[in-house]
C-alpha cells in the first residue's frame, strides 16, 4: 500500500530542497513525488500540457495583479490533482508518494488569506484580451485550454459557475464549517487527506530573503512579499490545528527549517518517512 506524506509550508520554507534530498536517499526505496500545482515539474507525470497550461494562468494573474484571477487560476490548478495521483498510483504503486504541496491543505491554508484579498467582480470586457494573451506568451493554446478545463469542471460537478466567477464562488465554498468544507474539497479535488501531513515552518523574513536569492530575475508572485508570507505562515498554523481537532487520524509534524543545516532537517524529515512507511 502506498503511504502519502503531504510536505507543505510557505514558499521559501524548503519544500523543494528536502523533497529533492529525501527522493535521491530514497531513490532505490520506490518514493515518487507529485510537484502540486506545477504537476509538470516531472517529466513523467501525466496532464503536463494542462498543467502548464493552467500554470501560465497563474503567472499571468500574478502579472495582472489581480487577486481574483489568482484565486481562480489555484483553485483550477488543484482541481488536477486528483487524475494526477491516481495515475502515478495505478501505473506505479509507490511504496511512498511524497506531495509537495496538496490541494485540501493548502486551499485551507490559503483560503482565508484569499477571502481577504478577493474584492471585486471581474470585469470580463476589460480583462479577458489581456489574460488570453499573457497566458498564451507563457504557453501557447493555454487559454483555451484553460477554459476548457473549467468547462469539464462545470459538468462533472454538476455547476454553472463562470469562469470569471470561479474565485468568488470558491471563496464563498471556503465560508462553510471545517468538516464541510474538508469534504467537499476533497471531492472537488478527487483525493483524500494524506496519511502525514509535514510542515516545514520558517519566518516570512527568512522566507523572502531565500526567494528573492534564488528568483531575482523572476516574476514575482502576489503572495511573497514579507507581509503576504506572514499572513500565510499564520494561516498555514491555523488551518492544521484545525485538521489536528477535526481529523485526528491524518499526523501532523512540524520541522522548523529557518536557522538550521538542511542535513539536520532531512533527518527530521525522513524519520516522518520511516514512521509512514512503518504504518
């Protein structure tokens, strides 16, 4: 049976870099790894077109500094979890699938911090020229695909929301009680909780001096300014103190990763491995 650790925490926490060590010390130990959003980071993972797609959507809510697009554009990110995960499982059977990221939590994370931010309808007459153009510069047919998704989207779940009308309508989702709203991600999502959940916790100050040496020349996220980061990291905490009260079966373990060797961390980390994969 496969154990599934989700590996979550802000950006800049060191998601990327443990994952990375934990899979090359397991590398002959059956671990696969689903990159979430960016599903496409693995060559290997199936939908990479769309994920691309959809990533494109993101950089270009971010280039539009519209909130309400960034709202939309990660909510129809994580709706491909789902396919994605249950084909690594059924045409690989991983002995461990490590998430950096994962779709529930991290809608329970960002969510209230979206709520904030997401004000105003969006006007389609003024913005949709725009966004198809920035999507397709980033990945060409993107736009229409994303659009299409959403479609699909529409009719599995039996809705009629808007494209334009996506974030608005999952922020009013994010308003329901905690054990609702769970399970309604979750179906929305096509996946369950993961057996283990692992936060890596570090500042926002410590978090943003490691993104911007790593992206100075990259386009800059809505999100990854010292204050937006802070904001997240206290959202992160709230969200799984209330998994821990609401689903006491899903582990959750904290790894401060601000300060310290990446060595001493990935100790931390793979203990968490060998406890799950023990189960």
């Amino acid at each position: 049976m496969t154990a599934r650790i989700a590996v979550v925490g802000i950006d800049g926490a060191g998601k990327s870099t443990l994952i990375r060590r934990l899979v090359q010390r397991e590398a002959r130990g059956g671990a696969m790894v689903i990159h979430c959003p960016s599903y496409h980071q693995d060559p290997d993972a199936p939908l990479g077109a769309l994920s691309r797609a959809h990533e494109a959507f993101s950089q270009a809510a971010d280039a539009l500094a519209s909130f309400e697009l960034k709202a939309s554009a990660l909510y129809l990110q994580m709706t491909l979890f789902g396919p994605v995960e249950r084909a690594i499982e059924a045409s690989h059977a991983p002995r461990l699938l490590v998430c950096e990221r994962h779709p529930v939590i991290d809608t329970l994370a960002y969510g209230p911090f979206y709520r904030r931010m997401v004000r105003a309808p969006i006007d389609a007459g003024q913005v949709e020229a725009r966004l198809a153009a920035e999507i397709d510069r980033r990945a060409p047919g993107g736009y229409a695909a994303v659009r299409a998704w959403h479609e699909r989207e529409n009719d599995r779940l039996g809705l009629a929301t808007s494209f334009w009308d996506v974030g608005a309508e999952v922020c009013a989702m994010l308003a329901r009680p905690h054990a609702e709203l769970v399970g309604e991600l979750c179906r929305r999502y096509r996946t369950t909780l993961p057996d283990r959940v692992v936060w890596l916790d570090v500042t926002a100050a410590e978090a943003r001096d490691r993104i911007a040496a790593r992206a100075a020349a990259g386009e800059a996220e809505l999100h990854e300014s010292a204050e937006y980061l802070g904001a997240l990291r206290q959202s992160y905490a709230h969200a799984l103190a209330a998994l821990g009260r609401d689903e006491p079966v899903v582990k959750i373990a904290t790894i401060t990763t601000g300060g310290r060797d990446v060595a001493a961390c990935l100790d931390e980390l793979m203990e968490e491995v060998r406890d799950a994969t023990a189960a």
